[in-house]
C-alpha cells in the first residue's frame, strides 16, 4: 500500500515568487481545491466505489480506474522532467498498444482501489513540491518550457475530470435502458 509521507515544506506555505504562486493555484484548482469551472479532478472521484471505477461502458473502452492510472501517471513523468531524476519507474507496466495507458483493475477490491488514490496523491504532492521549488529567474528557456509543462498538467486533470463525470453518468444510467 502507498503511503503518503509528505511533510509541509517551507517553500509550500508561500513560495516568494508570484509566478510559482500562480502556477500552484493552476494545479491546485484542477486537482484538488474549489475552482470557477466546476468539479475538479479528486472532486470528480468522490464516493465512486471500486466496481463503479472498474467499469467500462464498451469492451476496449478506458474506465474511471484507468484514467485515475494515466493521470498519475503524468503527474510521475512531469515530475521526472522537471526535476530530471532518472531512477525509478512507475509501479506499473502500460498497455502494449498504448505507452501512457494501464490495464486496470487486475482485481476489483476496495482496497486496489484506495491504494491507486494514494498513489495519485502521491505523485500530485511530489510534483506540487517540485513546482514550488522552481526559480523563475533560473534558467528563462528552462523556466517557460516547466511553465507550460505545468499548465499542461492542469489542463490535463481538467480535461480527464470531465471524462470521469461523463462515465459516473453513464454508470448510473445504464440501468434505465
């Protein structure tokens, strides 16, 4: 099981620079804090239980499970770029046909369930941490390439957020038919 042991970093209260500032309320609103455009992505996984994440609505069809992989996933790989780490992988093996896909559940239980959010927190903390570290005054090239990798970031939880409630709507009325 994942567990989260993040400490709250000097840098995380408030980091001195307005443009981190602003580029932690991007990913913060996306993920997981009140935002203008509607649910944001953790929003949009509460009370959805393990079967419900499991199903899909077609055979070869992404389902709630899948995407709650993706999404870490790129939060794994945004944080390994910004911070060019090159040990480790991610703990699990993408599809064949797809890179940034992974076959998910093996097992539906609700604790596979609970462990795949943890490490989507997980790997949300990490990269939240590394974004506050940034120096905008570092490196100009490497700076607006991390900023709009971190934009990215957010649009990307947005846009998945809004497949996720798409497919809870689907779940729930597929009975009616």
């Amino acid at each position: 099981m994942v567990q989260s042991t993040r400490k709250k970093k000097p840098a995380e209260r408030e980091p001195k620079s307005p443009l981190i500032r602003q580029m932690l309320v991007l990913i913060d609103q996306a993920y997981n804090r009140k935002a203008w455009h509607g649910t944001n992505f953790r929003g949009s996984l509460m009370r959805v239980s393990a079967e419900q994440a499991a199903w899909r609505p077609a055979s070869n069809r992404h389902n709630i499970w899948e995407i709650v992989i993706h999404v870490a996933y790129y939060k794994y790989v945004l944080w390994r770029r910004i911070t060019g780490e090159r040990k480790g992988a991610f703990p699990y093996r993408a599809d064949g046909s797809w890179g940034d896909w992974f076959v998910r559940p093996d097992l539906v239980s609700d604790a596979a369930w609970k462990d795949d959010l943890l490490l989507l927190k997980e790997y949300h903390e990490k990269l939240r941490d590394v974004i506050a570290g940034l120096d905008p005054s570092a490196d100009p090239k490497l700076w607006a390439k991390n900023e709009h990798r971190v934009i990215g970031a957010a649009y990307h939880d947005i846009y998945h957020a809004g497949q996720i409630q798409l497919l809870k709507r689907m779940y729930r009325d597929r009975k009616k038919k």
